[in-house]
C-alpha cells in the first residue's frame, strides 16, 4: 500500500514537472496576408491546472481570457469558444511548434519563451469589450463616422522629384499600411518604392533624382532610423541600425547628391553629434565632437556645401549660448541667452559676396521674434528685413535657381499669412490667390528649376487639395482631394477669438461651432488645451477632432494660454512656474468667456487634451472640479515628481530648463507647489466621469503616468475606462488605434454631455 502511494505521488510530480515546461510567456507572430500580427500567451500553473491568457499589442488588447488549456505529454492545445481562437501546438526545444485557427482560419504559429516586457501594470487596461460598450453609446443618425475624419487619405504626402520627372506620393491598401509609390510623371507607370509593414513610415521625402530617404521608429519609440532606397525599390537598406540611439536630419545637402548630415546620440545617449552619412553606401563620418558633456551642443548649423558654421549650446543647464566661426576653425561666442531668448540662422546669405552674412530670427532687441539680416562674423544686424507688431514672425524662402533671392517671410496670427517679397513670388501668389480666393494655400514642394510647383490649398473647412502649377503657362492642375468624403460646405466654422484674462492679459484662441450654436443655441462645450506647453500653439485651419465633435453637436474651444508660442517672449515667460495655475486659468476664463456669448450650456462642458493638454485635463477636473461634466485624457501627467524622473536620456540636458518652466522639485517652496498642482495627489477632488488614454511605448509621458490616476482612482472606487495601445508611442499614430480610440471618446461623450 505504502509502495503505490509513493508510485502515486512520483506520477502526480512528475505531470507538475512536465506542465511547468509549458508556463511563462511566449511570443509568436502570425501572417495574416502579408500583415505580421505578435500574439503572446501567458500560461501560468497553479496547483497541476493550467490557465492561459493572451496580449495582442498591435490592437493594445491585454489579459484576454482563454477558457481552456489542456496538455498531452508534448502537445497543448489552448482555446476560447467565446472568440473562437484555438492554438494547437507541440513542444520542440524550447519552442512551441503549432497551428492557430479562428473564422475558419489555419496559420502556422511558432511560439518562443520571451520575458514579458509590456510596460506598466498590465491589469489595468479595460477590456477589449468594456471599451466597445463604452464605444456602442455613440447612437445617433449621425452623417459622418469616425473614419470620414480620421481614415487617413487613399493618397497622400505628395512630393516632386528635383528633375520633375517623377512624383511621390502614399497610398493606403486594404490593410491599412500606407506604401510609397513613385509615379513617372510622363508615362504614368507606377512602382512601390516602400513597402510598410509592422512600423509605421514616419517620413519620406527626395534625396536626389534616384533615391528616397526615409524614417521609422519602433511602435512609437521616438528612436527614429533613417532608410534610403532607390525610387524602383531596390537597394533598401537602413543607414543607421544603432540600438537605442535617435537620429534626426541637420541637412540633406542639396549640392550633394550622394550625403546627408544627420545628428546621433550614439556615443551618450544624452549628448548629439553631428555625421556625414552616405546614402548609396552607408559611409559615416562624425564631423564634431561635443565634448563639453556638462554644457552639451543642442544644435549645429551647416552651410549648403556641409561645412559647420555655428552651433547653439546649454551653459549650466539654463542659459544656451551660440557659437560661431568664420574662419572654419576658431568657434567664437556671440550670443548669451536666457531661456525666452531666441537667436537662430535662418540660412546664410548666399546672394551676399560677404560669407558671414546669415537671416536670424531673433527676439534678443525685441519682444515679437523678428528677421534681421545679421554679419556673424563683427557680431552686429545689419538691418531688420522682417518684423510684425503683434506676432512672432516664423520664416522664409529663398529662391535656390534665382541666386538665393528672398522669395517671402510668414507668420501666424489669427491665421498664417505668406508676405511676397520677390517680384517673381509676388507673380506667383497674385496668381494662386486669384484661383483660390477663399483659402490659404502652401507651396507643398517645387521643381529645382520652377518649372512646376505643388500646391496644397486648406481652410478651416477643407482638410486640402493638391494642385501642380506651371508657371510659365499659367496653368493649374487638380491632383487629389485628401477627402472628398467631407463637404466643405457641411464642415462646422472655426473661428479666431480674443478674451481678457482675470488678471487682465489678452488670450487669443479658436472656437469650432456647430449648426445648433449658429443657431442661437447653447450646445455641449469641449474644452481642449494644446500640448507643449512652452511654445506651442493652436492654428487656424481644418481640425479632424473639431469637425468630429461639431458633428455631434459639441462646441470646441482652443484656447492659446499664457507660455503658448508665437505671441512674444513676454506672453511666453509669464506663464513660466505657471503650468497647473495662472496657465490653467486661462483655460477656465476662455470657458467663462464662451458662457458669456451664448454659445456653451454651462453644465455640459467637458476637457480633453493630449501631453500637457492631458495634465491639463487633470489638473482642471481638481482644480475646479464643479466646471467639467467630464474628462478625456490622452498621455497625460499626473504627478510632476515623477514625470521629471523618466525622462528619456535625450531629454537630461534639458532638466534644469524644465524645472525653470514647470517646477523645480529640489526647491522646497516649488516642491509645495509642484504637490498642489499633480493631480496624482488631489483624486479626492475628481467628482466626475474620466477617461485615460496611454501608448504603452510613450517616451515623453511614461506609462505610470497615466497607471497612476487610474489605480488611484480605482481604489477609491471610482471607474475608470482605461485604453492603453502596447504598439504606440505619445499619441496613436496607426488609423485602427486611431479610430477606435475616438469611437470610444465619442461613447464617452455620449455618456456625459448629451
């Protein structure tokens, strides 16, 4: 008796020795006609019984419950009726070897153990079917659906050859991947010159008449690679395949056909230099070392023939200072600056016989930014080419076949204004303005020898409309409508307001109506504050989320705080260590302002924002938690303590200016208020319905942000939706996630404001 219960207990050891071969995580990629989707088990053991639930990162689904989990010696089959999913597989060194089915579908699936790393607290993400039924409360016979507004174009991102033979441009197939084709102008044949597939192509543009170079990061990374490829599709490669490392474009060296000049933090991760980089060959060659590392380069400044001419670096953390040389050697300080400040090249003066003579745009003797032509090397203006009274100007363009003369400046104000400045461009706007008198138009790209320019023209109705230009004859040609789906004179009005803060400031900002608050009716208030903060801006012009909420009968309010860009140092330094209070206030006073004109019922007004338009969502649901109906937040901060502790490496540099614009944590005055404005520690305050929206591989905003709110408000018992996208970055970037989140906004909405 003794002999067979041993016997018994070695069998049952030996089964809790073979299941356990099975646990852990594992990983595989199934092919779903040409579309790779990673699929990932996680089978746990608990007590001899096996359990198994499974991740699709690409559709940020999580902890999806598979219902049965059964082994046989080498075999495992894994399988939920409800979804119809069933994994059959067998275990061959270290890997499970098998076949998934679902919809009547057979694919190979191989599976390897991997250790799990989705970031964050993977148990916190609503269910895939939470998120529908939230989605489902949009009902209405509504002519427009989310995918009108937010399917990208058939085509788009449209460019011209420098020789004009060919034009490129993006096409979207079936799938939903956004390939490059490259079109010959003259006998219409077609090639793919870059297939997308798992990654999104995050830009593309001509190096020269046989090749493009391209960008890609990893689900959202902001670790961008550069790519080049021949405009048939061959010779693909990637020019810089460097782990970790981000890469950006300083100059694509237009009297070079073969080199760009790109800047890599490949030797610290916090420090950029600058490379030659060939595109036909991958030959790199570093051009300056930074190596000054407590006061690192943050910008380099290259001439047309790839020589450095200047660069901008920070001095303790706070201060940027500029250097440059005239003799290609010797770098000379020219310019101390605090951090309102602005000094920057422009481009050099090449119609000038002096070398050293460069457009800046500077603020340094004015509040508003301002053009001056400027001799760098005796370090005075020679003259101001350019300026506005009430608005920082932005830039310029030079004609390259015309000996570099100016061909106009812009800025923006309620709107962004092109000022001809050559006789040939006067020509030339004259001509486009009179062809299309109710829109403003940008020249999108143009031929090396202006023979033929590309024309996109925008309102705040029209999403755009390329047209080609030939000067010579006069002539304009349709190309595309990016979405002749929406009709312009269906669209809701954007319009440019201005409102007296309570402390007696000038706010600027946009309101989008819909037809019920033309009408004379107080209609649902959305209110939505830009990211950055410092430095950026709302614009004028046709906005996807604007149009979308005046679709259902929401009012939109944008509102260009004190710290927001392009209306003079002053405005932007008075909302410095005001992030959370006097830069929030503004916010609430533009909703008392659009109270005040009839246009927002006072009980139905919601905030939604994304980055620091997140925190402000936040911040505004415990700063005045009786103002907002509800909340919508989108990679959004919660705690200011610890989005200063993730930074990514290429951010370090610039921890001092953070803690100079938001709060310096070390200071225990700033600590006291950085604590009174994280709403992290304020989610007593949060009376109403709030929803959180996170890329699980967001660099700038790291997922614990947002993990934080919604388990602190979930231990208070409060419910939160929760949409977290393992295969996105700050803010989604691919059209499904896209849709699907503002589907299930619109529920959400639909819950709270109707």
């Amino acid at each position: 008796m003794k002999k067979s219960i041993t016997l018994i207990l070695l069998f049952c050891m030996s089964i809790l020795g073979f299941a356990q071969e099975f646990t852990g995580d594992w990983k595989g990629t199934l092919d779903v006609q040409g579309t790779k989707l990673d699929l990932i088990f996680h089978i746990k053991n608990d007590n001899g019984k096996l359990s198994t639930t499974m991740d699709v990162p690409m559709q940020g689904a999580s902890g999806i419950p598979l219902d049965k989990t059964e082994t046989k010696a080498n075999d495992i089959t894994i399988s939920s009726s409800k979804m119809g999913i069933t994994y059959v597989g067998k275990l061959e060194k270290n890997q499970l070897v098998g076949t998934y089915k679902q919809g009547g579908m057979e694919l190979p699936l191989t599976l390897s153990k991997f250790e799990n790393k989705l970031p964050g607290n993977t148990a916190l993400p609503s269910s895939k079917e939470e998120l529908q039924a939230l989605a489902a409360k949009d009902k209405g016979n509504y002519k427009y659906r989310v995918e009108d507004y937010f399917a990208k174009p058939k085509a788009s991102s449209f460019g011209l050859s420098p020789d004009g033979k060919y034009m490129s441009y993006q096409e979207k197939d079936a799938n939903l991947k956004n390939h490059v084709y490259v079109k010959n102008i003259k006998t219409g044949e077609v090639k793919r010159a870059i297939e997308e597939k798992g990654e999104v192509i995050r830009g593309f543009g001509w190096k020269n008449n046989n090749y493009l170079i391209y960008l890609m990061d990893k689900g959202g990374n902001e670790n961008y690679h550069i790519y080049s490829v021949k405009i048939d599709g061959t010779d693909n490669k990637e020019l810089t395949p460097y782990d970790g490392v981000k890469v950006g474009i300083l100059s694509f060296l237009k009297e070079d056909s073969q080199h760009i000049i790109v800047q890599m933090n490949k030797n610290n991760r916090q420090i950029n230099e600058p490379y030659k980089l060939n595109i036909v060959n991958g030959e790199i060659k570093q051009l300056f070392t930074n190596e000054d590392l407590q006061n690192p380069i943050m910008g380099y400044d290259f001439d047309k023939d790839g020589k450095l001419r200047g660069y901008t670096k920070i001095k303790d953390g706070i201060f940027t200072q500029y250097y440059y040389t005239a003799d290609g050697k010797n770098f000379t300080m020219l310019k101390e600056m605090g951090m309102s400040d602005s000094f920057s090249v422009l481009r050099y003066n090449y119609a000038s016989p002096n070398p050293d003579d460069a457009y800046v745009l500077t603020n340094l003797n004015s509040d508003k930014a301002e053009i001056q032509l400027y001799d760098l090397k005796l370090n005075k203006p020679i003259k101001t080419v350019f300026a506005n009274n009430d608005y920082d100007v932005s830039g310029m363009a030079t004609s390259r076949k015309r000996g570099y003369e100016v061909d106009y400046f812009s800025y923006t104000g309620e709107k962004t204004i092109v000022v001809p400045q050559s006789k040939y461009f006067k020509n030339i706007d004259k001509k486009i303005r009179k062809q299309f008198p109710k829109y403003q138009y940008v020249i999108a790209d143009y031929t090396d020898d202006e023979s033929m320019y590309l024309i996109a023209v925008t309102s705040d109705k029209l999403v755009g409309k390329y047209y080609t230009y030939d000067p010579k004859k006069n002539e304009f040609k349709f190309l595309y409508d990016l979405m002749p789906q929406l009709k312009e004179e269906e669209m809701a009005e954007m319009r440019p307001i201005s409102f007296k803060s309570r402390d007696g400031k000038t706010i600027h900002g946009y309101i989008t109506l819909p037809k019920a608050a033309l009408e004379g009716k107080r209609v649902p208030l959305i209110v939505n504050p830009h990211g950055g903060p410092q430095g950026i801006r709302d614009r004028w012009g046709f906005n996807p989320e604007t149009q979308l909420f005046a679709s259902r009968g929401y009012a939109t309010l944008q509102v260009n705080f004190r710290i927001s860009g392009g209306y003079g140092k002053d405005f932007l330094k008075s909302g410095f260590k005001q992030i959370g209070r006097k830069a929030m206030d503004d916010v609430e006073d533009g909703v008392q302002y659009s109270i005040n004109q009839g246009w927002a019922d006072k009980d139905k007004v919601a905030i939604y924002g994304a980055s620091h338009g997140g925190y402000a969502v936040l911040r505004g649901m415990t700063k005045t938690p009786d103002l907002y109906a509800c909340g919508v937040d989108y990679v959004g901060v919660s705690n200011i303590f610890t989005f200063m502790n993730t930074f990514p490496a290429y951010w370090k540099p610039y921890t001092k200016m953070m803690k100079e614009i938001w709060y310096d944590v070390e200071d225990p005055k700033e600590k006291e208020i950085a604590t009174e404005v994280s709403p992290v520690f304020h989610i007593d305050k949060i009376k109403k319905p709030l929803f959180v929206i996170q890329g699980g591989n967001d660099p700038r905003v790291n997922i614990n942000e947002s993990d934080q709110i919604v388990e602190g408000l979930r231990k208070k018992g409060f419910a939160v939706p929760y949409m977290v996208k393992y295969d996105e970055g700050h803010g989604f970037a691919k059209e499904e996630n896209q849709i699907e989140l503002y589907k299930t906004m619109l529920g959400f909405f639909a819950e709270n404001l109707k």
